[in-house]
C-alpha cells in the first residue's frame, strides 16, 4: 500500500517545444554560426555608416561654427534667455582641434583594408605619427574645450557645444565596445561546438 504508482496524465506537446530538445549535428551548428555572423556583419555595417553621419554631421557643425563670423553656439538657439557671452578666445583653433580629433575618429571607424588608411602612411615624414590615432588619446583629447570654456567662465550653452565632441566620441567607444563584444560572443560560441554523433 505504500508504494502507489503516480500517475502522471499524457501532455501534448507542441510542435515548437520539439525543437527545444533538437541536439544539432556538425553541420547545422556551422550553419547557425554562419547565420548569427552575417547578422552580426550586416548590423556592424549599418552602425559603422550611423557612426560615421554623426561624425561628419559633428564636423559640418564645427567647420560651419569657425566660418561663422558672430562666433555663436549653435546650441544658443535652444535657451535664447541664457546669457550671451563672448565667444571663448581662440575658438577657430579650438573648433579646428575638434575637427582635427573627429576627422581622427572617422578615420579609427574605417576598416583597416581601406585606400584612406593605407594613403595616409607617415614613412616619409622624419618623425613617426600614427594615424589614425590610438583611441585612448581620441577619448582624452574632447576633454580639453569644454575644460577651456569652463576655465573660462563660459555660460552652459557654449561649454555644452564644446563638449559635443566629447559626447560623440564616448557615443563610438560604447558602439565599438558592443561590436566587439558581439565579436567575442560569437567567437566563444564557435568554441563551443560539439561533436553529436548520430544527430
């Protein structure tokens, strides 16, 4: 009497949860891989090509900013009660350095087999500068307009139109970093194939 048989009631399963259970052979693994990559390089490609506008929007805006002769932000327009200042001394040569370091940040989103990169080799100079340059001194090089324009005293509208340069650069460091880990990601699941023998 202790030992009662459970009974355990007939459950139909749908023809989804089949495929939960599916062990998949060599072959179907290497062509899920193969899936998951092409996905991975289209949306890379359309980021690079999104990162790429905003850069070349950033640059336009700059370029645009130290032709203009009133030295204004362009920001001014959204609080037009704040404070107009005069514009930061030296704002060509500072708004040519954030040209200089966004041209620099296109340059990183190119790919390496790319005509650009190869035809702005420095061999020929005396002195060795690589470009583009390293990301590390893209990302600490922005810092140093808005730094200039709160030295300065400048309201918050022109230190925030300085700090755009900074905000891009950050915004291509983390669609970098997440390409890179989806690279990564993929990678470690090649690793992790296995041999089903008789799947």
């Amino acid at each position: 009497m202790t030992q009662i048989r459970q009974r355990i009631p007939f459950q139909f399963s749908e023809e989804g949860d089949q495929d939960d259970h599916h062990i998949l052979d060599e072959q179907e693994q290497e062509e899920l891989i193969d899936r998951l990559r092409q996905a991975s390089s289209s949306s890379n490609a359309i980021y690079l090509r999104g990162l790429q506008a905003v850069v070349g929007l950033s640059i336009l805006l700059h370029g645009v900013y130290s032709l203009r002769s009133p030295r204004q932000s362009p920001f001014a327009v959204l609080a037009p009660d704040a404070p107009t200042e005069a514009p930061v001394p030296l704002a060509t040569l500072v708004a040519f350095l954030q040209i200089a370091i966004l041209c620099n940040l296109s340059l990183n989103l190119l790919p390496q087999s790319h005509p650009l990169r190869h035809a702005l080799r420095t061999d020929a100079l005396p002195f060795q500068l690589p470009l583009p340059l390293s990301h590390l001194v893209a990302l600490l090089s922005p810092v140093l307009a808005p730094a200039y324009a709160l030295l300065l005293g400048q309201s918050w509208v022109d230190t925030l139109w300085w700090s755009t340069t900074g905000i891009v650069v950050a915004l291509v460091a983390v669609i970098l970093r997440w390409m890179k880990e989806e690279e990564n990601e993929i990678a470690e699941l090649e690793h992790l194939r296995y041999t089903a023998r008789g799947a």
